[in-house]
C-alpha cells in the first residue's frame, strides 16, 4: 500500500495563474480531504469530501474547488493563484464509520509569486 | 469560534526523560481527540487517539490522557529519543462532525 499520494511535490507559479493538485489514496477509504498549513499554525480544512460524489466547504474555501473523480481520487484546484495561497497542502483520507483517524499524504509545497 | 489550542509552541527535553505536551480544547461537545506528529518536511503521522468516554489510553510509549472537567488533554511520551523530535498537534472532532479542528502545534526539542 502507498497509502496517501500527492503530486507534485513541489510547485512555482506566477500570480493569476491556475493548477491542480492531485491526491489519491490505496486504501478504499470514503472520506477525503485537503488542508492547508502555513507557517507557525495548525491544519486548516479547504474542502472535503465525506463519500464519493459528494463535496462540502471547510474553514478556508475561497479560491479553490475540488472535485472527487472517484473513490481514490480527490483534486484541488486554483483557478487564480494569489501570494496568500503560497502554502503547504495536505490531503488526507479516512475510513467512514466510527473510525475517525485521518492518514496523511507528504504534502505539496506551493509558492505563489 | 471554539478551538483547539495548546499551551507551550516549544519544549525541549532531555534524552531519556519523559515529555509531557499540553492541549486546551473549548468545546464540551467534542467526541473524539487525536495527536499526530509530523517531523520537518513530511505529513501528519497517527500516534494516538481517544475518545471521550475514556480517560486514558496507552500505546507504545506514548499515553494519552483526557481530563473532561477542565477540557485537556495531554500526551506523554516516555524515555524520549531523538527520533521524537518533530511537531505535535492535537485535534479535536465535534460530536456528530465529519471533521477534525487541529491545534497550532508544539514543537519538541531533544537535547543530547
């Protein structure tokens, strides 16, 4: 099991523009997420999504969406990057029921110029 | 809003000795904690969780304790080895939430 994947691992990009960061997990969990961590602060929840095909808000939405393309798979996408989005994403996924741990993936490191 | 927090961003310990890390949480509704480790560079890594029908919980040199009255929570990590190094955060779950609310993080320091 690779458990949780992320790509890329590392990314520069120009203000205004836009990318994806893939996340994909082996372990046929229902539950995904994307976090987001700055600098001297905890995870910050962007989106998640508790089952395939279904999608909801978190603590920090603006400027992204995502989307689940199936049970393994949940992206992120900047449509516009701006410098306040320069960060460290997770995603992370879990089993639903009353299992309620989260496993993490390595993180994609984003600067926005 | 309600949070989860932590008492001290830093502590540095000797080699050898036990670590204690602190957190606060405010919200008497939370059902289920967690503490994850993530060291420099990687993800989050599981150590240890607890729900809120327990007090205590132990596992491989680490223990967990839950203190429901005062809203705490705490993990110690026995004999500390420089391989714990890294920065700790606990999370607390809201009673019938999908997610997780972290802490800022401490971060804990070995000294040889």
């Amino acid at each position: 099991n690779a458990g949780v994947t992320q790509t890329p691992k590392f990314q520069v990009l120009k203000t205004g523009q836009s990318m994806t960061l893939q996340c994909a997990q082996d372990m046929n969990h229902n539950s995904m997420y994307w976090y987001r961590q700055d600098p001297g602060m905890g995870l910050r929840l962007i989106y998640y999504s508790a089952s395939e095909g279904t999608t909801d808000k978190g603590e920090v939405p603006n400027g992204y969406n995502v989307s689940r393309l199936n049970k393994r798979e949940f992206s992120l996408r900047l449509e516009s990057a701006a410098p306040s989005q320069t960060s460290v994403y997770f995603c992370a996924s879990k089993i639903s029921g009353s299992k309620e741990t989260q496993y993490f993936g390595p993180g994609t490191r984003l600067l926005v110029l | 809003g309600e949070s989860v927090g932590l008492h001290l961003p830093t502590l540095s310990v000797q080699e050898g000795d036990n670590s204690i890390i602190n957190c606060a949480y405010s919200n008497s509704a939370s059902d289920y904690f967690i503490w994850y480790k993530q060291e420099s560079g990687k993800g989050p890594q599981f150590i240890i969780d607890i729900r809120s029908n327990m007090d205590k919980r132990q596992g491989q040199r680490v223990t967990v304790l839950l203190n429901k009255t005062v809203k705490h929570l705490s993990l110690q990590i026995a004999a500390t080895q420089p391989g714990d190094s890294a920065v700790y955060f606990c999370a607390e779950k809201y009673q019938g939430a999908q997610k997780l609310v972290f802490g800022q993080g401490t971060r804990l320091t070995i000294n040889p």
